[in-house]
C-alpha cells in the first residue's frame, strides 16, 4: 500500500534537486543585485584598509588615520 518504488524514489530525488538548483540560483542573484541591503556582501579590494604596525606598542592602525596612542614616543 504505501511501498516505495523505483519510480518515486526516482521523482523525489528530481524535485529534491531542482529545489536545490533553484535555492542556489536565487541565492546568487540576490547577491548580485545592486540595490543589496540584507544578505551577505562582498567587499571590494578597494575597500580593504591598510595596516600598518606601530614601532611603540605593537598594535596595527590604519595607515594614515592613525591617532596618538598616548605613550612615549608614539609615532602618530
């Protein structure tokens, strides 16, 4: 009566897929979109900030808004 077959076993296999299919493709054209605010992001290598180390007291700033840290000898 409620036995599994080749056949079904075979149909839920093909809709499992083309759900997944669908999720993916989605997924990857929200993240394309433009007008993106919720979701994750990519960010642009120009957006990435570089760092610099500090001779005083070891700690990485950012390159050219670093502020003084207090200490004696800070370079900033």
């Amino acid at each position: 009566m409620f036995g599994f077959g080749f056949g079904k076993l075979l149909l839920l296999v093909i809709i499992v897929a083309v759900i997944w299919h669908g999720f993916k493709k989605f997924g990857r054209q929200e993240m394309r979109s433009p007008g993106n605010s919720g979701g994750r992001k990519r960010q642009n290598a120009d957006s990435i900030d570089k760092m610099e180390k500090c001779r005083v007291c070891g700690t990485y700033v950012v390159a050219g808004r670093a502020a003084n840290c207090g200490r004696e000898g800070c370079p900033y």
